[in-house]
C-alpha cells in the first residue's frame, strides 16, 4: 500500500476496496504444520506499538517468532484498529525464517460492522488462510454457549452469521471467533480447539501476546 491511510474516510474506502478480495467460501486446510499466532502490545507512555508473531508446530512447540516495534500510523479508533496494528504485524511476519500454513489473530474478522477486520485484511494482504479470535464481543448478537468445551452458538449481524461465540474450556467465558481469508467457519474453530489445549486462549496467540507485551516494555 503506498499511501497508508490517515483519516477515517480514507481507512475506510480502504476497507471497502479490499472486502471483495476476502475469500469465506475456501475451506482452509484441515491439517496444518505451522500455525502462527499474531498480537500487538501498545507502550504504556509511548506512541508505539509493537506487531509479534509465534509460529508452532503440530505439538504446539515455538519453531519461530518475530517483532517490529514502529510509531502508530492512525488514531486509536474502533473498527478501524487495523491501520494502527498492521505496520509492525507485517514487518515481523516478513522477519520470520518459516512461512506458516495458517495465521491466527488476535482480534476480528467477518465480525465488523463493515465485515473486514483485522483478520480478514491480514489475510488479503498477506494471501494466507487466517482466522480472527477476540475475547470479548464487538458486533452482533449471540447467546452463551452450554458450559462444556467444544459448545458454541452463532454471532449474527442482521441476517448474516459472523462468527460464533466458542467455549474453549469447561465453563470459562467464550472467544469469539470469525472467518478472516480462506478457511471457512467450521474450519477455523476446529483450529482454535485444537491450539487450546490448557487455557481459553489459543496457544499462538496466547504466547504472542506474552511476547508483544515484553517487547513492548523494552525501553
């Protein structure tokens, strides 16, 4: 992108430029060897914000990881928080030594209210199957899944179904989880369970969120 985009108006003519490019009807690979997990940690008193990545493999073991801590490039402002975490996102992914079969981030995808968050604008940039995973609800409506692991129930926005509310351990609270580029719904919480073996939070993106933060503290 040559002109990274400065003002909401602009943000969001990127969005619906790009939305078509998202491919919902790929199921994504079953089986993946490398699954990377993407975070952005903020400095508490800077105008930083720092991208890392974690790959693991199928034993969920680190095989590579990767950050780019750079100076925020758009305001902090809902909807549109992908123009501030992207930059250092994709420097640290060109720095990683692997290619990862699938990417799993934190935040949205199909579940925006222009139905191209995060996840889904990391997958048309990068061409990789991607999945968004959030921990707390942002649009749409849901009810509460039954309490045992592996429960779900649908997010839906109007007509449309956006993502699910996934229960990843016997009664702890749900992740939300939405199509981001190239793997379809049943597929991205099937990967989501199997990278969750001990807490709510996908291993990926748990352990890059561990690394963001540390990264982020340095000073």
């Amino acid at each position: 992108m040559n002109h990274w985009p400065t003002t909401v108006a602009e943000a969001e003519a990127v969005q619906e430029r790009l939305r078509p490019l998202v491919d919902l009807t790929d199921p994504g690979p079953p089986v993946v060897g490398l699954v990377a997990g993407l975070d952005v940690g903020y400095a508490p008193d800077r105008d930083e914000v720092t991208g890392a990545v974690v790959v693991l493999d199928e034993t969920l073991r680190i095989v590579d990881q990767a950050t780019s801590r750079e100076k925020t490039k758009f305001p902090y402002i809902p909807g549109l928080f992908a123009f501030r975490e992207l930059p250092p996102l994709l420097t640290a992914l060109d720095r990683l030594s692997v290619t990862p079969d699938l990417l799993i981030c934190d935040g949205y995808g199909l579940a925006h209210p222009r139905r191209f968050g995060l996840a889904c604008h990391l997958g048309v940039l990068t061409g990789l199957p991607t999945i968004g995973v959030a921990k707390t609800a942002f649009v749409g409506a849901c009810d509460d899944p039954a309490p045992a692991r592996g429960s779900w129930t649908p997010i839906t926005l109007g007509q449309d179904t956006v993502g699910r509310a996934l229960r990843t351990r016997d009664h702890v609270k749900p992740v939300y989880v939405s199509q981001g580029h190239r793997v379809s719904l049943d597929n991205a919480c099937a990967h989501v369970l199997r990278t969750t073996p001990a807490f709510r939070l996908p291993e990926p993106i748990r352990l890059a969120d561990r690394l963001s933060r540390s990264r982020s503290q340095i000073t």
